[in-house]
C-alpha cells in the first residue's frame, strides 16, 4: 500500500498526470453492468463491419497470431478512481490498417465497440487510431481475468506525462469485446444510453451528459 497516498497524489498532480476530481487507487476496482460471461473459443470470434471496404472476421486461433505491442498507461475510472503506471499488451487497431486487414472508407469517423450482452461503448475514430486505444488481451504480463473483461477488452489509457484532449474515461473501452463497427456517425453506446457524457474527457471533467 501507500505509504502516503495524499503525497503520492500531489506527486502526481504536479506531473499533470492526476485529472481534476480523481483520487489514487492502488487497487483495480471491478466495475460492470451483468454477469461475466464464459469464454468458449470454439465459439468466439472477432469482427469488423461498417463504413470499411470489407468486412473481417477471426478466431480467436487467427487473432492471436497478431502482432502485439506493450502499454503502459494511467487509467482514470468516471467513479472518481485513478490508477498509475498499468502495464497492458495487445493489438492496435492502427497496426490493422497498415497490415490491410481493415480498410476505413474515408467518410467513417466513428467506432462502436460491441461487446458480449449488447454492451457497446462509441468513441471517435480518432481516439481508436491512436496509441490511446489498445485491443488488450493481457494485464501487468498476465491474461486479463474475467471480471476485467477476458479474453479481449478495449482499453483506453492515459499516456504517464502527456495530457491530451484523446484522454477519456475508462468506460470508454469495452470489456469482453467481440468486435469493432466503424460509423460515419455518431451513435450512444451503452452507458451514453444511460446518461454518462457523450465524449467523457478526463480533463474537462465530462462525467454525466
């Protein structure tokens, strides 16, 4: 634990890496609408549809076989919690567009994340291109666990020391991922649906819409 968390906070606000209304967490709190659900790889697979040239599907066989980069990320929670320097591997979608597997039609700008039980979560395409989105399948060198969203959630961190206006809330990626539908415009996700802000920057302090 902490020895002062009240120090290690100021610590990070004078880094510009603590969000106005945030409070540091050693822990990773477990957050979610339903039940986990299951994984069968039999039955699992990755999809991208939508404003791309052709649609895409893999297995779970297929989508390991990607390559993978490392990130390391802070992570702020809309429910007030930030945790620091969190280690992540996976998939960028950008590194599937230089490899061809998607094609963007240039009129698409937005992505909804669709997930197990209808759970969906939008962000501008900008966001999802960039080194801010992560297609993660690992957590600090080891699988994600289920109730974070095993085998594959999206992830969007906070580079340490580089604030930007692409930082948004962790809602803003999916757990339990199942594919990626590219959008010429905006729709609500889930949450969005239930009231949280629409475009959830962690600097602005756009919690509830």
């Amino acid at each position: 634990m902490f020895t002062n968390r009240k120090d290690m906070e100021d610590k990070m606000r004078r880094e510009g890496r603590m969000p106005p209304g945030q409070i540091l967490t050693e822990k990773f709190p477990v957050l979610h609408y339903g039940p986990v659900p299951s994984f069968d790889e039999s039955n699992w697979n990755f999809k991208v549809w939508g404003a791309v040239e052709q649609p895409l599907t893999m297995t779970w066989a297929e989508f390991n076989q990607l390559p993978r980069v490392k990130r390391n990320y802070d992570i702020h929670c809309v429910t007030r919690w930030s945790k620091f320097d969190t280690d992540w591997e996976g998939i960028t979608v950008q590194s599937l567009v230089d490899a061809g597997l998607i094609r963007i039609k240039p009129e698409a700008k937005f992505v909804m994340q669709r997930a197990e039980y209808d759970f969906s979560s939008n962000l501008p395409l900008e966001i999802v291109l960039s080194e801010r989105f992560l297609l993660a399948t690992d957590f600090q060198g080891k699988p994600i666990t289920p109730e974070h969203g095993y085998p594959l959630r999206g992830i969007v961190g906070a580079i340490p020391g580089e604030a930007s206006d692409l930082d948004v809330y962790f809602w803003k990626g999916a757990k339990w991922l199942r594919g990626l539908e590219f959008m010429t415009e905006d729709r609500k996700g889930f949450w969005e649906m239930a009231g949280y802000h629409n475009d959830a920057k962690i600097w602005g302090e756009q919690r509830i819409g």
